[in-house]
C-alpha cells in the first residue's frame, strides 16, 4: 500500500501486538477471509457473528473489544469498505479502516468510491504476498466481486488506480489479461457469493468450499465451531439521500452504509 494511503489509517490498524482483540463476522466470503486475515497477522480470533440486525456471542466471557470485519460500525474499530457519508461533512467512525472513509466518498462523489473488497485493503494494508497462482490471484479478485470496476468504461480508470495505491499493480495486468467472463465462471465454481448463517442450534454453517479454497491462500480459512448465542437486537431501515441529507438527522446508529448513490441502509438501537 502506497504511504499516502496507508497514512491515513487508524493507528490501531498498524499495532501488531498479537491477541489484543477479538473479531465479528459477518455473512459473506469478505468476512470470513478478512477475519483469517487479522487471525493469520495478529491472532484475533471470531467471538461475534453480526447479521444486520443481531450480534451473537460465542464466549460471553471473553471481554475483549472485538474488530468488526466488512462491517459499517459507527463506534468502535472495524475494517471496511462501504460508503458511509451521505454528504462530505458527515460525521464518519474515527476508529474505521475503511478507504472510502478516509477520502471522503460520499453520495455526491458515490462514482469515484473504492469498489473493492474489505480483504483486498487488509491484504494490502498487511503487506501480505499475493497467492501464487493466477487462479489463486483470480479468486482474490472474485471476493466480493472486485474485478467488475475494471470492464467498466466509465470506472476502468479510477479501478485502476485504487489498484495502485494498494500497490496491486500486478492484478493491473492480470485484468488485462483476463475476461469478465472468467471471474464469473470462477465464481460460480467456488460459490463465492454462498452466505455463512447460524443454524437453529447456533453454530456457523456455510456452502462455501472452504477446504478447496485453503488451497489457494498461505493461511485458513475456518469458521469457529463454538455454539452462538443471542446478544443484542437492533432495528433496522433504509432511507433516501433526496430527504435525508445528512447521517445528524439518524438517532442511535450502531451500522450504517450507502447501497447505491440515493440510498442507504442502517441499524439503530430503538
């Protein structure tokens, strides 16, 4: 990751003290391997399971701040990639690792926003190697789907450049080399859109291949066999940014993120 990014970050992202904190999950491949990520780098391992609207806790005991991975956290640390300002002035979490944050994306300038995944910006901030094969480096371009910004006119140029500020100039040229089409037969071979849910009797399943896909990376990529149970309900809503100018209009926000360029989605306590 170039300097004139990767200065920008939180100061906890580049504390490498190991087992410090732990992680929560969400329901998607970006997740999960951004959460072996952080366990491979620091040791923090899985103890939330967040699905929008609930947080559910394997060890209640364990009393240790936990890191939201792809996760729109308004207070507390996470990593992660979505839009979260409605308007460039919006207050924006202080402890998010997320680019978009960090330039000032926000409805107004939604089309030059990082279009990437929450893993490739660890993968990148963490200075890990990218895998060996070109398949391997394919996959890491299909986790939530990565490659499409760069077979866009319009976005192929800003694509790319985000690209280069991770130092990922390498995956340039691989794009060039490459189809869209490969990337989506690659994704239906992998099921890399297959969601991770608890199942009734609280434990993470998925239909991602996970032993196939250790094959491609240096690290696992597991989800924790511990029982979940309930910890927090929230409420949720979606809004409109032609009424809703700026997040100070929303009361108690615990997520909130922009799904397109007038609309948002997010979660309040009530």
């Amino acid at each position: 990751m170039k300097a004139i990014l990767k200065d920008k970050f939180p100061q906890w992202c580049s504390d490498m003290e190991r087992n410090q904190n732990t992680l929560m999950l969400t329901d998607d491949f970006d997740s999960l391997l951004g959460c072996a990520i952080e366990k491979y780098v620091k040791g923090n391992e899985i103890n939330y399971f967040y699905n929008f609207n609930k947080i559910f806790v394997a060890d209640r005991e364990d009393k240790r701040k936990a890191i939201g991975i792809d996760l729109a956290l308004h207070k507390g640390k996470s990593w992660c990639n979505h839009v979260v300002r409605i308007n460039e002035n919006d207050y924006v979490n202080p402890q998010t690792a997320n680019i978009n944050a960090l330039l000032k994306v926000h409805s107004g300038n939604y089309t030059k926003k990082y279009a990437m995944s929450t893993a490739l910006t660890m993968w990148s901030f963490y200075g890990l190697p990218l895998p060996k094969t070109k398949e391997g480096k394919m996959l890491l371009l299909c986790v939530d789907s990565s490659f499409l910004g760069h077979y866009n006119d319009s976005f192929k140029s800003i694509h790319n450049q985000y690209l280069q500020l991770l130092g990922f100039d390498e995956l340039v040229d691989l794009l060039n080399q490459t189809t869209k089409s490969e990337y989506f037969n690659l994704q239906r071979k992998f099921n890399t859109k297959a969601k991770i849910q608890l199942n009734r009797e609280g434990y993470l399943q998925t239909e991602l291949p996970l032993a196939e896909l250790q094959g491609f990376f240096d690290f696992p990529i597991e989800l924790p066999a511990q029982q979940f149970t309930l910890r927090n309900t929230f409420k949720e809503a979606k809004g409109y940014t032609q009424t809703t100018r700026s997040k100070d209009e929303l009361n108690n926000l615990v997520s909130f993120a922009l799904t397109g360029k007038r609309e948002f989605k997010y979660t309040f306590l009530g």
